[in-house]
C-alpha cells in the first residue's frame, strides 16, 4: 500500500546519523506489516537496512538475532542438535506467513508489533529470550520478553528506542518443545497459541501462551502436571476475563481451547 503522507526516507549506517527522533518518524525494518494498511499519522521512515544488524548467531551462552534478521535466514539456519528447541522458533515463522513474507519480514519486527496473535512472542517468552533496548545516543538497556510487551501493540519501547539484539539462552533451547496455534479459519488470526517445553532430566514444563491474549503469559511447572493440574494453574494465572473477546471468538471459548492445547501439548512431550 502506498503512504501517501511519508515526506522522507531516511537511510542512516548507524544511530548516531539520527541526532534526533521526531513525532511522524517510524523504523522500517521488513515492512510487510507497515505497508499493509494506511499510516496516516507517519512522515518519515527510517530504514534500518543500512545499519548490518541482521545476526543470526550461535555463541557458547545462546543464539543471537539481529533487529533486522529475516525470518528465511532463520529458517536457513543450522542449529546445533543439542537444541531442540530451536524448533519452536522455525514453527512461529512457517505458521506466520508465506515464503514471500519471509523473505522480507524480520523477526524482530513481528515482536515489536506486539500484535496478539504474534506467533513469536510466546516463544520468546517461553525460551525465556531477552530484549538487548538502544536509544540513538547509544544507551542500551536489557528487557525480558516477558516485561517487553505491556498491552496489544504496545511496548516498552520509547521513542526513536529500537530492539537491537534478541538473546536466547542456550539452557532453554536445550528444551523439547511443541507448538500448537488454532484459528477459526485457515491461515486466519489465531484463537490461541501454545508453545510448550519439557526438561528431558528433571521433568519441568512450561507453557508460552499467546493469540487469546493482550500480552503472552507464561506458565511453569516443577514437575510434569497431570490435565487437572493445568487446569486449575491455568485458572489460577490467567482470569477468565483476560482472555479476548471479540468477533474472531469468545474469550470463554478461547480458555477452552487454550485447555485442549495445553493438554495435547503435554501429552506430546511426554510421548515424544
């Protein structure tokens, strides 16, 4: 779609080239979600393709993703077989979109959206990512993924801050994992996203829940819960009245079917 109101098109090698960041800029990155609708209220993009930021890097304490790393690269990537894990990551990208968004579209990007039905921030709060935070005058400071996203579209970010890098812990991608989403129609906004890891020698299991909710939550077991058990921790963390409501579905529908897929999920890994 064209934005008929961007006056400029900005292409700095790094943020020290942006002295100043103004009402009416955004960052561009892949773009396939910006130019799909208007903008009215944007004059200026600032693409962050010049700046090399798109990493995508195994290091001895985890995996690094660059602010500007595709998700093909990510699909392309040859993990270490020792991190099952990783996996999760790969599905969040196959089930988000086509071949030709992928090509394009940047995994960072699709966390800073902070869209609901996000297929990546459940997995990144899952394998317990952390956000590396810079502003233009080189400040940086770390989030985790679970503090990152505060509402639908919204963040912690502030004006003219930008997600540099994502950290993954090796330990977590070290996990057995399953990612289950459903929607109401094929290809359609997820009704629900669960993404689940089981520790293969002490039995722990955690749950990435995401697509019934404003902000993904996690939760955590010591040891592998029965179906009841989930249910009742379930309920315990996560209200009724936390769950979505609108046209897709109902949010006393969507609870159910978040049930089923942490029950499946389970069963998975522990089957596996």
């Amino acid at each position: 779609m064209d934005l008929h109101n961007v006056q400029s098109y900005l292409r700095p090698r790094g943020l020290d080239e942006l002295p100043s960041w103004e009402k009416g800029w955004a960052w561009l990155a892949g773009g396939t979600w910006l130019f799909s609708e208007a903008q009215p209220h944007l004059t200026t993009l600032v693409d962050m393709q010049q700046m090399g930021w798109d990493e995508l890097e195994e290091r001895d304490d985890g995996l690094m993703i660059g602010a500007t790393c595709t998700m093909s690269q990510l699909l392309a990537f040859e993990s270490p077989p020792h991190w099952p894990g990783f996996k999760s990551l790969c599905r969040a990208a196959h089930e988000l979109a086509s071949f030709k968004i992928q090509n394009v579209a940047t995994i960072a990007g699709n966390v800073c959206l902070a869209l609901p039905a996000s297929t990546f921030a459940p997995v990144m709060v899952l394998l317990n990512a952390r956000y590396q935070l810079q502003t233009l005058s080189g400040d940086r400071r770390t989030v985790a993924a679970s503090e990152f996203q505060i509402g639908a579209k919204q963040t912690v970010l502030q004006p003219g801050e930008v997600l540099r890098l994502i950290h993954i812990p090796s330990e977590f991608l070290e996990w057995q994992v399953s990612y289950r989403r459903i929607c109401v129609a094929t290809a359609g906004i997820a009704v629900s996203i669960v993404v689940a890891a089981r520790h293969g020698k002490t039995g722990e299991v955690r749950f990435g829940i995401g697509g019934c909710l404003a902000v993904p939550q996690l939760l955590t077991f010591a040891t592998t819960p029965s179906a009841s058990e989930l249910c009742k921790q379930l309920d315990r963390t996560i209200s009724l009245s936390s769950f979505m409501d609108d046209e897709t579905a109902s949010a006393r529908y969507r609870h159910h079917v978040t049930t089923v897929l942490m029950e499946r999920s389970l069963h998975e890994l522990c089957s596996g």
